[in-house]
C-alpha cells in the first residue's frame, strides 16, 4: 500500500511515519508534506492508496485536500479535536485518528485500510466539516472557589491537572485548588500544545516536564520542575515521550 502522511508538525510527521512502518513493514510512504496545497498536488500526481491528513494545515484543510483523492483512496483525518467527536465517526469508511493517536488505535486504522473500503463519502466530509469552524480560544484563565473568595489561576502556573471523581484538583508551584468541573470537561478547553493527557485522570504542563524516566519494567514516569509528586504515565499515551 503507498501512503501519503500530510501534517504540519514535523515531529508529529515523522513519529506517525515511523510507527507506520513498524506496524506495516510492506506500507510504502510515498510523500510526506506539511501544508495542505503540497498534499493536495500530491493525491493529484502519486494516486496513493491512503492518506494521513490532519485537519488542520496551512493552506488548506484535511478535508478540502480529500476532494482531491481518487476513487478508492482511504484518507484517515487526523486532529486533536475532543474525543467525543470521534466516537461518531468509529464505524465509517472513512477512519478518524484523535492525537495523540496510540500504537493500539494505529493498528486497528491500518486493519481498515487492509480491508476492501470506498473513497470518502459525502456524508460524512459534511458531518466532518464542522470541525472547520474557528475553535474557541484555550482558557487562559480557571476560577477557583476557596471559602468565599474566588481565586483566578492562570493557566501557565498549573503544573498539574488530577481527576478527582466529579471534581479536578488543580496544581501549582505552591497550592491546590478543587474545581466542581471534572477533567473531561475541561480538557478541550486547555491548550493541547501545552497540556498533555498522560493518564486516565492526569492531564500535565508540558512546560513543567523536568524528564521522562522509564523503569526496567517499561514503567514510564514524570518528574517536575515544581512539584515533588512524581506522575505515571500509562500505556496509551508513551509514545508522547519517545522523543525525549
């Protein structure tokens, strides 16, 4: 199968190209563009089987350079957007990949892609482009409740975000404060350039991360800048520190 990979994030690139073809030896990657006109005029010249197309790209989005895949051509979406969305997409021809994307959810897009499967349907691109409309600008700012004085939190002090049943404790250089908001709700609302999910109920500052130690049993773990705690990083979201 030739594969085009379109993504403007290099790293993000290059580790997607990489995981391909551990996972797929015989996959062949016949480009690898950054912007949507490159990846465009490349469905257009090389015909590829499938194409890895971020949604959102200089130029052009993911979904206006599909129109130019031939008939037959699976095209898998690539976004950060919410997980909720993707939910509505689990059973369509057309596969829908959330970053960070992990080895399982990899595997099973590129069992797809081996099976007979139609070019990407109308219906669905439309269902999809709503995914296009400007997203809300990142919280910059949390409002915590302590007794009966609202504290404001910039977003740039948390160093980590911890699920906490309904509830999120959020934490800085010095303090905790408790949310009535659960994690879920507010991770869309967090910049995904600057916090990462590491766990199931740990979302991190990418800026407080001092290192990345892994165990000899393959435990991987983070240790702070301003904070003693020390976080556990699970299976599904490891890959994010290969490059570390």
């Amino acid at each position: 199968m030739r594969v085009l990979i379109a993504e403007d994030e290099p790293l993000l690139a290059d580790d997607l190209a990489r995981r391909l073809t551990r996972l797929w030896p015989e996959l062949d990657i016949v480009a690898n563009v950054r912007d949507g006109p490159a990846a465009r005029q490349a469905l257009i010249d090389l015909a590829p089987d499938a194409a890895f197309l971020d949604i959102r790209m200089p130029g052009l989005s993911g979904l206006e350079v599909a129109t130019a895949a031939h008939p037959g051509c699976g095209v898998v979406f690539v976004t950060a957007h919410d997980e909720h969305a993707v939910a509505a997409f689990e059973q369509a021809a057309v596969d829908y990949l959330l970053k960070p994307v992990s080895d399982e959810r990899l595997e099973k897009c590129l069992y797809r892609l081996r099976q007979p499967r139609p070019a990407a349907d109308a219906e669905l691109l439309a269902r999809l482009r709503t995914l296009l409309q400007p997203a809300a600008a990142p919280l910059r700012w949390l409002r915590a409740l302590v007794g009966e004085t609202v504290h404001l939190v910039a977003v740039e002090e948390i160093c980590y975000l911890q699920s906490s049943d309904k509830y999120t404790s959020v934490l800085t250089r010095d303090r905790e404060f408790l949310l009535r908001t659960p994690l879920k709700e507010m991770l869309p609302q967090l910049d995904p350039d600057l916090f990462w999910q590491v766990h199931r109920g740990t979302v991190v500052n990418t800026r407080q991360i001092r290192s990345a130690e892994r165990s000899p049993s393959g435990r991987l773990t983070l240790h702070l800048r301003d904070r003693v705690e020390i976080l556990t990083v699970s299976r599904a979201y490891a890959h994010l520190f290969r490059q570390m």
